[in-house]
C-alpha cells in the first residue's frame, strides 16, 4: 500500500436549514396561529483518529469533503431534519493545520481521539417564535447559519515509542524484521526503505512500538536525501536507537555516529536532546573489535549494546533496556496546548467576538465569527429584524468600538458586501439602509 502522510483538502460543513412562515387554517379556527417548524441543523465535519488507518491515502484525491445541509422547517411546528455529521478517519498521530494561518487546528494523537474541523450551521427559528402579545401573527421566520469553510493540511508523524535511526544498509530493517513481525524490505544497497515500518515488540511483560525510518546522510536536517521526509517521524518518538555497522565496511562508524547526531540537533524540535541508545551492529565482521574500542575511548559515557542482527544475537538486552527506559518516559508534546482552538482536543480560546478596521475616507468594516453569523441570519428588509440586529451590535459594544476607531455620524460601516450608515445618537447606532454591492 502507497505511503501518503500529507495531503490538502477543502471542507465545507453543512448549511442550517431555514425556519419557515406558516399559520393554521382551521375549520372553526381560519386564525389559529403561527405554526412554521424550525429548520434542522448542517452536517459538521469532524476528524477521527482510527488504529486501522496508516497512511492518508484516501484523501489524496479528495478534493473537497462537504457536509450535507440541514432540511428547512415544515408546517404544523415540525422540525427541518438535522444532518448527520461526516466523519473523517485519519490515522492515529495526524495533525490538522488550518492553511489560512497554518495554525495547527488538532493533533489527534490518540485513537478514538476526535476534534470538530468544521462546525455545521445551526437551523434558523420558525415564525412560532416571534409571536408577541402585539403580533400574534408574524410574518417572520429565520435563515439557518452557514456551515464553516476551511481548507486545511493533513499530516502524519508517526505515533511510534523507539525510532531507529543511523546510515542506511547499517543493519535497521533487519533489526526490527528480528524483534518484531514486521518485514520490511531488506537488502544490501542504500534506502532499502523508502516509508516508515513499525513494529511490535513484546519483551516480558512490557511492550512498544519501535519504527524503522528511512536512512540519514549528511545534510538531512536540509532536506538532503530523504531529508525532512524522514526526521519528522523521530518527532514522537520517546527513545532514539542508533544503529551503527561497527564493521567499518563502507564508512566510518565514529564519523557516522558524529554526523547523525549533528543532524538531529539541526532539525526543529530538539531532537538530540532524546534520550539516545547505541546499537554496535555486525560485531562478527572483521575490525568491528577494533572500530568498538576507538568508539568507546572516544564517547566513554554512550550506552553501547554490541549485536549481530541477522542472527539475533545482543538484542534481548537492548530490548529490556528501551522498555525500563519507556516505563520512566513521558511522551514528548509536539505543540503548545493552549495555543490550539480545539475544544475537543486542546484547551479552548474564546475567539475575539469581532474587529473594527478602519480602511479610511470614512469607510469602516467589522469582521467576526459571532457578528457573520449574526448577520446571515436577519432579514435587513424586516423593520423588526432590523432593530433586532442594531441592539444586537449595540449589546456586544461594537458602537463603542467604531467611534475608538474614528467612526463618525454618516461614515459607512461595511459587513461583508453589505454596506450601513453609522448614526451617533444614543438610540439607534446604524441607518439600515443597506448596500448590496
């Protein structure tokens, strides 16, 4: 199966169905009262974290995932039908980066985890809601809410505890092929491995996931070789094993060693700061003996473990070690929690309700999630609708806020394409008078 572990897409959420007008006509009762339904509720689009997915090749062509929207309302107050919502299943360690600011929206880096990407819009309110004592008839109903749009990035960093790291043809896949049942390809030349392998290891009662990355050569950290395509992997990985063919066969194990790790403190993240286990690998090859002793008179204080992977031979040690070592371990955070927006897997920020932006020549625009919404859903060519909206504004302060900005009377303050005249009196801050340009 094909590797992916980073694709873009486009996601729409479902739209609110719209309240409708409706009145009962009776009989005996021609003037029985609104009885419009409300419309149901669009289709959110929400990410979920699946131990059966490894790669993100199903959204490699998935251009645009689009949320179904809600059904508007019926007579007799019966309710719109609301929209399932689409789920996404994504493997276990994806992260959702937002585009538009390339935020990071959700690191789902746990199965079952979920986290809401695009949320649906809510159904607008049918005319039973509007009846008063002064209007016992209203003509009204309202719009439902349009469902959020983004376009965002899907990556995978792999979800593994130990990652081995070193040269390639050193002697990695044929490691995690012998404590593990995994099989990956093997095979006496360069970048055998092409994607990432993983593995379980079972050693007494303990377990982990061990990953066999694809080689390093000088200059990864820049993109050389395999370059970031490999070291974004090692980014979760709680232990590093560095495997080194101490035969001295085609390169110098004291230099490769020394290289490896350059790379890793090159590259974001700290990745030398990990805690760090060496494997002294094909110790039955000649000057292997004489490569360990320059080695170790060079790094006295490197844990070293001297193995012959093709037979098996040194390994159970090393094993033993990684899982004592991982039972001490925390997993290592990619991102900053508080800096996330997503409730369901970061704590949430309130987003700002909105923002003036003065564009001069008395020409004003707001801007705001709470304030789009609002507005979507009055009808400006209602007088009641209107009114509605200026107290609205006026609770939310966003009179105040214009005039810090240098609004004054007959300046024209713009929401979306929509255009209104500022009136600076106490009673009612706007003209609605709107522009539909």
């Amino acid at each position: 199966m094909q590797f992916i572990d980073k694709v873009k897409v486009k996601l729409k959420a479902g739209n609110g169905g719209n309240g409708i007008v409706a009145f009962r006509h009776e009989k005996y009762n021609p003037y029985g009262g609104p009885m419009g339904g409300d419309g149901g509720d669009g289709s959110s689009i929400i990410f979920k974290a699946d131990t059966n997915k490894n790669t993100l090749l199903d959204l490699r062509y998935a251009k645009l995932i689009k949320g179904e929207n809600g059904e508007d309302g019926k007579t007799n107050n019966m309710y719109g039908q609301s929209r399932d919502d689409v789920i996404v299943r994504v493997p276990v360690g994806s992260i959702i980066r937002d585009l538009s600011d390339n935020e990071v929206i959700a690191d789902l880096n746990e199965p079952d985890a979920e986290a809401v990407i695009c949320k649906g819009g809510k159904g607008g309110k049918g005319n039973r809601h509007f009846a008063t004592s002064r209007n016992s008839a209203p003509e009204k109903a309202q719009l439902g809410e349009s469902g959020e749009e983004k376009e965002v990035e899907i990556e995978l960093k792999l979800l593994a505890d130990v990652g081995l790291v070193g040269f390639p043809s050193v002697g990695k896949s044929t490691l995690l092929s012998v404590v593990s049942k995994a099989k990956p390809e093997i095979a006496d030349y360069p970048f055998t491995t092409l994607v990432p392998q993983l593995g379980l290891v079972k050693i007494g009662d303990s377990s982990f996931v061990m990953a066999d990355l694809p080689g390093l050569i000088k200059g990864a950290s820049e993109g050389k070789g395999l370059g970031h395509e490999f070291l974004k992997h090692i980014e979760r990985c709680r232990v590093i094993l560095h495997v080194l063919d101490m035969s001295g066969e085609y390169r110098d194990p004291i230099e490769d060693y020394e290289v490896i790790n350059e790379e890793l403190k090159q590259y974001p993240g700290g990745l030398d700061k990990r805690p760090q286990l060496v494997v002294a690998n094909k110790m039955d090859m000649e000057n292997a003996v004489e490569n360990l002793k320059r080695f170790k008179e060079k790094y006295p204080d490197v844990e070293v473990y001297e193995t012959i992977t093709i037979i098996n031979e040194g390994l159970t040690p090393v094993l033993y070690r990684l899982a004592e070592m991982l039972k001490e371990l925390p997993a290592f955070p990619l991102y900053d929690e508080t800096r996330s927006r997503q409730k369901a897997v970061y704590t949430y920020e309130k987003p700002k309700e909105f923002e003036v932006f003065n564009e001069g020549n008395g020409i004003f625009r707001l801007e705001g999630e709470k304030i789009f919404r609002l507005f979507e859903r009055t009808n400006l060519k209602d007088e009641d609708d209107a009114l509605r909206f200026s107290r609205a504004l006026t609770k939310m302060n966003v009179d105040d806020a214009l005039r810090e900005k240098g609004c004054k009377n007959g300046d024209r303050v713009f929401i979306k394409d929509y255009s209104f005249e500022f009136i600076d009196d106490d009673e009612d801050e706007f003209a609605y008078e709107e522009e539909d340009i």
